[in-house]
C-alpha cells in the first residue's frame, strides 16, 4: 500500500506527551504565523484575463472584498463584457485601459468614444482623481512639459467653410449643424479670438495634450489619463514592494509589504516533514508526515 506518510519503527510505539509535541513545532509554527501576518491577504483581481491587475489601493467591487483592501473613491466594476471600469461622481463612467501604481496613473477611454464630450464635463468633485498629462508629455525625470496645457475652442457651425487649426468633432454633431475643434495654444491669441459668422463659440476647455490632440480627436479609443495623489504607494512599488493599510486597518498609515506568495512554500513543506520525521524516529511513533494533494 504506497503512500507518503513516514513509518513508524518496529518496536512498540511509545506515547509521547501531545505538550512535547507541540513545543517541537512550535519555532515553524511561529514563523509561518509570522508570514501570513506580515502578507496582505487582498488577492489581486482582473475583469479579465488581459485586463489591469487591480490591487491596493484599489479595489474590485464584484469581489466584495474588505473595505480595507482598498482606498475610499478607488473603487473599480467590470462591465458586462468584463471590462474594467471607473466611475466618477459627477463625470460618469470611463474604461480602463491601464494603471501604472508605480506612476499612479491611470489610462481610460471614453465607453462611447467622444473623449471630447467628457472633457466638456469632466468634473472631478469628490474623486481623488485629476488630471494629468499623457506620460509621452513628460520630462525624463517626471517634471511635466511646461507648456503641456493647451486650450481648445469647441464652435458650433452651419457652415464647413472655417479655415484655422480646425478639426470636425463627429461625435457631437447634430443634424444642420457641425461642430468644430479649434486648437489656440496662447492664451492671448485666445482672449482675442473671434469665431467665423456662421460659428457659435459653445466653450473653451483646457486639455493636457500635444497639439497632435486634435488630428485623434475622432478616434475612439483616444485615451485620458488620470492620476491620484493619496495614497503615496509610489515608494514602495519603486522598491518591488506592495502598498497595503498599516496594522491591516483602515484609514491607517500605509506600509509597504513583501510581494505574498500563493499557498504554503516548498521550503516550508520540507521544513515540516523534516520534523515530522526526526520526532517520529526518535520518539518509535507513527505520524503522518505526507503533504495533501
């Protein structure tokens, strides 16, 4: 009869005290206690298999994990295509693409593909969120481009005839009428700006992009990004660690943690059956030593 547990010698077992026993174990005992105390138990999650890993401080609402898994306003969903999705307060809902913790910055795209009509009332009230430059608009050592910022004119026109950096906004047009772009990147050329007699001047946003913004504007999967300031995880994802709540408690002060591995190490499946086996030899009684499959 095959098996892995250890065998007993051949001599009459003897009983040993279950005290003696567990004083053997007792440094392991303590030190995988140890391990599993000092890993966040907060499994990292994805809406699907290629999707954004979504982890502290973030957290996924349909794994109805602990509060303190995440941060307050750092929620994320999966829609019914399982893409990962963020809501803001009083902007509605945007798709992830990517989040980079080591930045903290995150890439969405608009569900709908009109980013232009999201700038128009991106509203980032009651969010931690703001935002940001795309990453090709920074310097090497992270200071953004000093003139990242640029203005755009939205122009609502009965007439194609618009001469200018002027791009047509599909997305927002209705029937008669056409909607204009128009790229002004001096603020004093934009105080002094008079839209053609046939254009209404609807708004004027500021966006954090290049001047190529507008030859995208109509491609919908055009990205914005966002970033958040708090909580501060950056430092520990430079040092290969992850970001968690001190003392497991929310509100807390952050801590930076070891990477946790999946389930019980080899080393300490060794370590055990080493053990099992000195006291069963030592000791002529039978313990069952084999490791479960």
């Amino acid at each position: 009869m095959g098996g892995g547990g250890c065998r007993s010698s051949s001599r009459q077992p003897q009983v040993v005290p279950v005290l003696y026993l567990v004083l053997s174990l007792l440094p392991l005992i303590l030190a995988s206690a140890y391990a599993v105390a000092n890993q966040d138990d907060c499994n990292v999650s994805n809406c699907k298999h290629h999707g954004p890993d979504i982890r502290f401080p973030f957290r996924l609402k349909e794994d109805r994990q602990h509060s303190r898994c995440g941060y307050a306003g750092l929620e994320l969903s999966c829609t019914e295509k399982k893409e990962t999705k963020l809501e803001l307060p009083f902007s509605g809902a945007f798709l992830v693409k990517a989040i980079d913790y080591r930045s903290q910055l995150m890439e969405t795209y608009d569900p709908q593909g009109c980013i232009i009509k999201r700038l128009l009332r991106l509203n980032f009230s009651a969010s931690p969120f703001h935002q940001t430059p795309s990453p090709q608009l920074y310097y090497g050592d992270g200071i953004p481009a000093p003139d990242f910022v640029h203005f755009i004119i939205i122009l609502n026109c009965s007439s194609t005839e618009l001469i200018g950096k002027a791009q047509r906004v599909n997305c927002l047009e209705v029937s008669g009428y056409q909607v204009y772009a128009v790229h002004v990147s001096d603020d004093q050329w934009l105080q002094g700006y008079m839209p053609p007699p046939s254009c209404r001047k609807v708004r004027t946003i500021s966006v954090p992009f290049s001047d190529h913004f507008l030859s995208h504007i109509n491609d919908p999967d055009l990205s914005i990004f966002f970033s958040w300031k708090s909580p501060n995880c950056s430092y520990c994802e430079e040092k290969g660690k992850r970001c968690t709540w001190k003392n497991h408690t929310s509100g807390s002060r952050i801590q930076c943690l070891d990477i946790p591995t999946k389930g019980v190490s080899i080393g300490q499946v060794v370590t055990v059956t080493r053990m099992c086996e000195m006291i069963s030899k030592e000791h002529q009684i039978t313990i069952i030593c084999a490791s479960p499959t």
